[in-house]
C-alpha cells in the first residue's frame, strides 16, 4: 500500500437538519487556494503527498470512510486547513480521527488555526503543531525534521513541547519570488479533482445540484496576497495579514506567472476562473497588462472577478474583451445602501451616486453583475438597512443583476470588530476558539447552539441581523420576479 | 442530476465549454435565463407522477494522456409531447473536433441510450440543420438554444452521419426569406385581399390565451408539444406590434372570429452575435434602439387553407416590420406537409434558406 509523507486533508463543514425531511448539509466546500501550492511543493521536493476534499469524497463515494483511507496510506504527517472558522468542528473532529487511527503527526494552517494557535494546541491533543501565517517553507522544514526534533528550526510554527507550547521564533513572509515558484494548478494532486472542478462554485453548499444542469466548470487563481485596507468585519484585512503572518503589504504574483496557470486551467477545461485579489483599485494597471498578455495568448476562458471598489470604464471594456462572456461576471459588495455605514465599515468607500454611475457603464458593456450586501455592520440602525433595501430594489430593477444576496455579516477572528468589539458597537457571544468549536459541533450534531452569528450590535439584536436580511431576500426575490414579469408581459421594446 | 462517466479513454459530462461560444455563438432564451452567467440552468419536467431535470448539456471529450480533447456538444433536454411521451431531444451536435466522429459517436451514443432507458424515455430526438443559405434570423432551433448557424461549422454530411446510428428522419422544416420590398412588390395586386382582414394587435397575455385556444383544425407553425409548456411557449418579450391576430372585417367578436395570428420577432442575432453575451434578455435595454434589418415570423396560424389569408397576414407583418425599419423577412417553422404555405410564400418571391430535419431513434431496451 502506497505510504504518504504528508496528506491534506480538507475538512468540509456539515451541517445536520433536525427535520427528517431536509437533507443534511456539507458546505463550505472551497479548498484555500493555497493548499494545491504546497501539495505541489512537495511533490516538487520529492515527497508523496496528496489532498483529499471530505466532502467531494463523501457525495460522491458513498462507501467513503476517512478512516479507511488513514489507514490505507498511513501518512507520516496530515496537514488539515482551518483556514476559514467554519470548519472549526470538522477539522479538530478529522485530526481526532487520525491520532486515533495512526501515528501521524497532525499539523493546522490557515488564519482560523493561525489566530488560536495556543488555544487549539492546549486544549486538543490531536493536535501537534500549528503553521501561522504562510506555509511554504515551513512544510518542507516540517518534513525534514525527524521525530517531532528541531521544530525551532521550523518558521511560523506554534508546538507542543512535553507540557508546554513553544513558538518558533523564526518567521517566514512570503514574498512575490516565493509566490512565483509555485504552482497553484496541479489540480490533479486533488482526489476527484474532476468533481471538484464541475460542483463547487461561490455558492458554498455541496449538493448534487438536484434538478440543475451544470454548465460551468470554476477554478480559482491566486493573484497574490494581502490587503491594504482594514474593513471592520474582515479577518483578511491589512492589520489582520500583519497580525497573523506578518506581511505588511500586498504582494502580487508575476503575471506570467499567472498566464501561465490560466493556460493550463484552459486546458483542464476549466471554463470559468475565480479572480479575488484587487488590493489596490485605484490603479489596477496589473490588471490591464494581464487581461492583454491573456489576450495576445488568445487565453479562451471566463472569468467572476470580484472588485473590491468601483472601477472606470476602461477596466470594464478591457475585462469585457479579454475574457469569454459565457460565464463572465463583474462581483461588487456595496454591504449597505447606507452612505454612512458604508463609509464607517469598508476600507474602500464609494458613494451611491459613483456606484450608480458605474452600474450604468456595466449596462452599456453588457457585463452581468453580481452584489453582495449586508446586515448587522457596526452602527447600523433598521432604518440604514432600509436603505440598503432601497438602493439594492433600484439595482435590481435597472440593471442586468444576475444574482443579488444579502447575508448577516460574519464574525471573523482577527478581524477589527472581532479585537476591537468596544470600539465598533459590538458585543461578542463567541470569542473563543472553543465558542467556534462548540458552535459548529452543536450544527453537525443537529443540537441548539447558543449563537447563530457570535455577534449583536449596540442598535441591533442577532434575530434582528437575521431576520433584516431574511426580508432583503424576501424582497430582492418578488423585485426580480416583478421586473421580469413586467418584462415579458408589460414592455412595449 | 448530472453526467460524469469515464470510458474506453472517452468521457461524458455536463459541461458546456467556453469554446462553444466562440466557435459556434449561441443565444438561450430558455427557463432560468438569469442563472445561465452562474453557470447553471434549472428546470423540472413533470411527467407521469416523476419530476425529473429537463436540461442536459453533453459534453464528449477524449483523453490525449492527461490531457482531455473535447470532440463533441450536445445540449439536450427532455420533453413531452401530445402523445404524453417522454422524449430526449438533442439538438445538432455540435463538432469540436472531427477527426474521431464515429468513436466519439458509438460512446455517445451507448450513454445517451443507457440515460434514456434509465430515465423510462424510449424515443430519442435530434434537430439537425441543413441548407443554410443566408444568415438565419433567431431563433434557428426548436428548442431554447439557437446557434447562429455557420457552413463550416454545421455540415451538410452531418445527417447522413446520423442515419447511419439509426436516427430516421421523421419531419423537415423550412425556413424562407425574402425582402420586405420584393414582398411589397409581389403582393401589390392583392393588396385588396389584404385588406379583406383586419389585424388587431394583442398583448403577450391574449396572445397565449389564444395560442392556447386555437384547435388542430388550425394550419400552423410547427412546435414539438402543445401540453409541455416550456417547449409549447417560447419565451419571447413583447416587441412593439410583434403580437397580432387576423379577423375577417364584418366579424366583431374577438374568440370566436380569429382566422389567423403571427408573432414575429427581430433577429436578435444582429445584437448579440458579436460573442458580447449568450443571454440577451438580460440586457434587454438595447433592444429598444436597435436598428435591427431582419424580422423573423416563428409563430402564425390560420384557420383554412385560403390564400387571401396567407396574403393579409403577409401584409400586416411587413407593414409592422418597416415601422421598425426592418428590411427583411424569414418566415420559419413551415412543415414540408404544408406545401400550401409553400406555394403562397413562392408567390411572393420568398425562397428557402434552412432546413431543421427531425430525426427520431427507438430506444433500445
């Protein structure tokens, strides 16, 4: 039986439903893009390595067992991603699973793990070592350290050590060299690679798309690392990429660098790539240098590029023309339609008026967009959030709007509202790694749990947040059937 | 529900390949329009107590090593037509690659039958085009995925290719085209026939009510099923005077005197063709403004074989395509049983550009 170095291992959040009817849920399915890299990485050096995904696994083997395969491939390491706080319960369920089933070390990466490194460590035992912050050579130091010694020598690593923890006083930042030796499309290193290309989209649940012809096929493109700015609800933010790996900036890859993934997604079919990384959109003349070397590579795929402000109608052509309109989407988050809240919460503030004037430049390029707005950010009132609904029905009604949602805002740990709850209007339920744990136990298990959000505002209780975007999709639902109906039976074209 | 098998180094998926628009540009005006961008369409068919998915877009590719080559598209769905059967339609695959026709032909058609069977279908369908002598005006398929129709691309010998795998043709369509001048010119004698009828533009509501109503008896477009709705009733939005219906001119009451209808539209290919985006519905602002140069008729019915009728009804359309300075009309769905269309339609100096033949393959147990 093949015998692995290191195996990742995805940990997918499930989620069970009290009422026999509804069918048990496995969510948040996206692998952290980074996770491919290092697989990749590793192959490169010479390790047997490969990433299994829980949950693709589990839809579409129903024998699936995890511990049959630990078994089976008796890895010497097994890194789990807790990269996202969803899978707080899954990932330390999975690394019970291991110790109990091996001897195997078990290593956490990701921000989640990177922000309760020593809670995570002190209080489960399965366990051994936490990477905090960027892995890369922290994985190959890991690998070369026989027996669990020299993990001083290991960069950004958080260790048990007899009765104690330690913390490597080494730190490893990655830098645009770093991020351009590696290769984030060795998508085969993935078990059921080939589902998880055709069944994970943005939409997070992994259903078997019951009733729904899939056309697309996603694959996800790192473009660099970072932020420059602090949103007041993000724990990717530029304080919160200093406080868990210590990068100050961001930092981009090269773009043929880039060029050169997208060719090879294009040769794995994948028709549609997810674009997350636009750090500074003031000037985004990395895009236009890009999107033309796509161009002259005659590069044919689509792309859902997700812009984090607003930007001039030349980026709007020049994304128009370099990529496939099949699947091609422009994503916004305006969160409110409130000037004022959006002002106190975003990094990248925009008026109503300028996001209106851009929706008209999308109309005329014919680009269909994608918004995400939201409820429950710091000092927001029932009466703001109604000009979010305000705002989002005139979206809807005038402009090709292909999807158009509304969530409660998210605790994320090291997040300003998360450090800093006092300062931005909030009081905190969950605040612990073990309040996530216990939170996501209680949801796999189909138990009550004590908060849904972890989270309620000075103006604004949790069922409020709830129930103020339950009304939003409410709403957003009857407007686009309106619009249409209005559409195909009342226009005069 | 969807396709995912690997086989004798082919493979079969739901997938609809970003290729396929660039070489074969495509509109979809189906069910779930919206969600095409997000990369998933959704509809239920229902039929004899099952729900089942309606769409399947079939991709065939070919390993090369690692490397995988699609060969073939097919966007295919099910249907139920009047006899209350359930039917697999496939519209004319489309060829990415050549070189591996019946390989890729015997896999496809292995699974497709195995699908069927599996799904309680026994009749598979297929829409292959041919003779194509002209631009065809939206929509050029049966179903809600029409391609702007290109020589190289959709060959003659395609047909013959699928005769030979057992498909029997059951039905042709034609359509034919002709200028609005030459229409005019032809017509200039008859104009008093015309006129024997007067055309009342209806809404989008009356319009479905009386496609409803009208009964066989009617000479009319053709259309796979008149009971499922989604394949019965194109999703077409209501272009200025598209929509009308003919009544003799002594007649008053406006159900019990129809004599005919046409719902023409503009061929919305003119707009989008430009690879600038498979779902115009979505951007529907700039229908308003354009100056589109070519109408297509895809729904009319009359009610008895008269040419006075055929001539009114020819009369009115055009006069409602030059308000809105079309030059050009195609005039589609025509079953090659009606040849009395055909004879009228020559008349007026209309020839025929495209051929949809209908094939139909048994599906072996």
């Amino acid at each position: 039986m093949k015998k692995y170095d290191f195996l990742f291992i995805h940990p997918s959040t499930h989620i069970k439903n009290i009422s026999p009817k509804i069918n048990n849920i496995v969510t948040y399915t996206i692998i952290p893009v980074g996770t491919v890299a290092l697989a990749d990485l590793l192959i490169r050096e010479g390790y047997e390595t490969m990433i299994i995904h829980t949950g693709i696994e589990q839809i579409y083997n129903r024998n699936f067992n995890l511990e049959d395969l630990i078994k089976k491939y008796d890895p010497l390491i097994v890194g789990i991603d807790l990269h996202w706080y969803v899978h707080s319960y899954d990932a330390i369920h999975i690394s019970s699973l291991v110790k109990r089933l091996s001897n195997a070390f078990v290593v956490f990466g990701g921000f989640t793990a990177s922000y309760f490194a020593e809670e995570i460590l002190s209080n489960f035992m399965s366990v051994d070592a936490v990477i905090c912050g960027d892995a890369e050579l922290p994985l190959l130091k890991l690998l070369k350290c026989k027996d669990g010694e020299d993990f001083r020598e290991v960069p950004n690593l958080v260790y048990r050590s007899g009765e104690s923890l330690k913390r490597s006083k080494y730190r490893y930042v990655a830098n645009s060299s770093d991020l351009n030796r590696l290769n984030f499309s060795n998508l085969h290193l993935l078990s059921n690679f080939d589902e998880y290309r055709r069944n994970i989209s943005q939409f997070g649940d992994l259903d078997p798309f019951k009733d729904k012809a899939k056309l697309k096929t996603q694959g996800w493109l790192c473009l660099g690392r970072g932020c420059s700015v602090n949103c007041s609800y993000c724990g990717g933010g530029k304080d919160a990429f200093q406080l868990l790996t210590g990068r100050r900036e961001p930092v981009f890859r090269a773009k043929e660098r880039v060029l050169e993934e997208l060719a090879r997604f294009e040769e794995m079919k994948i028709s549609c790539v997810y674009m997350d990384f636009d750090p500074f959109p003031e000037k985004r003349d990395y895009y236009h240098d890009l999107f033309d070397m796509i161009r002259r590579e005659k590069i044919d795929i689509s792309s859902q590029f997700l812009l984090w402000s607003l930007s001039d109608r030349n980026f709007l052509r020049d994304f128009n023309r370099t990529f496939n309109p099949l699947y091609s989407t422009l994503t916004l988050s305006p969160e409110s339609g409130s000037e004022y809240i959006r002002k106190l919460n975003k990094g990248f503030y925009y008026s109503n008026s300028e996001l209106l004037r851009w929706l008209e430049n999308i109309k005329r390029e014919m680009i269909p967009i994608q918004l995400y707005f939201t409820s429950g950010l710091s000092w927001e009132t029932v009466s703001h959030f109604e000009e979010t609904i305000k705002l989002a029905k005139r979206i809807v009604e005038e402009y090709p709007v292909v999807s158009i949602s509304c969530n409660p805002i998210e605790l994320e740990p090291a997040s300003p509202r998360f450090l800093s709850p006092k300062k931005y209007g909030i009081s905190l339920k969950t605040r612990k790694f073990i309040d996530f744990y216990n939170v996501f136990k209680g949801l796999a298990e189909g138990l009550p749990i004590h908060s849904q959000l972890g989270y309620e505002t000075n103006y604004l209780s949790e069922p409020l947040i709830i129930e103020l975007s339950q009304q939003f999709r409410e709403i957003m639902s009857s407007v686009q059937y309106n619009k249409w109906e209005k559409f195909f039976f009342k226009s005069n074209l | 529900m969807t396709f995912n098998i690997r086989e004798n180094g082919f493979k079969i998926e739901s997938r609809l390949p970003t290729a396929l628009f660039n070489e074969a540009p495509f509109i979809y005006t189906g069910p779930d329009f919206m969600s095409f961008p997000l990369g998933m369409i959704s509809d239920i068919i229902n039929n004899k107590n099952r729900s089942i998915q309606r769409f399947f877009p079939i991709t065939i590719s070919k390993f090369q090593g690692k490397i995988l080559v699609d060969q073939m598209f097919c966007f295919s769905f099910f249907y139920v037509n009047d006899e209350d059967d359930l039917i697999f339609y496939l519209t004319h695959p489309f060829w990415f690659d050549r070189s591996n026709m019946k390989d890729t032909m015997d896999f496809f058609i292995m699974q497709i039958e195995g699908f069927a069977n599996k799904m309680n279908c026994n009749q598979i369908e297929l829409e292959i085009h041919e003779n194509f002598t002209s631009c065809i005006a939206y929509p050029t398929s049966l179903s809600h995925l029409s391609y702007y129709l290109n020589r190289d691309r959709f060959q003659a010998d395609d047909l013959k290719f699928f005769q030979r795998y057992g498909f029997n043709e059951v039905n042709s369509l034609f359509c034919y085209e002709q200028c609005l001048e030459g229409i005019e010119k032809n017509l200039k004698d008859k104009i008093s026939d015309a006129k024997k009828y007067k055309a009342k533009i209806i809404n989008q509501s009356d319009f479905i009510k009386i496609k409803d109503k009208i009964n066989n008896s009617f000479i009319k477009a053709f259309s796979l099923s008149t009971k499922d709705l989604i394949v019965s009733h194109r999703l077409l939005p209501p272009f200025n005077k598209s929509m009308f219906i003919l009544n003799k001119k002594n007649k008053t009451s406006m159900n019990s005197s129809i004599n005919g209808f046409v719902q023409w539209v503009p061929n919305l290919f003119e707009l989008f063709r430009k690879r600038c985006s498979p779902i115009p519905y979505l951007h529907y602002h700039n229908f308003k403004d354009f100056p589109f140069k070519c109408g297509k008729i895809i729904n009319w019915a009359i009610d008895e074989e008269r040419d006075e009728l055929v001539i009114a009804l020819m009369y009115h359309t055009i006069n409602m395509m030059k308000k809105r300075g079309i030059k050009k009309c195609q005039f589609g769905f025509i079953h090659n049983k009606q040849d009395f269309m055909y004879n009228i339609l020559k008349f007026c100096g209309f020839s025929k550009v495209h051929t949809i033949k209908l094939l139909k393959r048994k599906v072996l147990e």
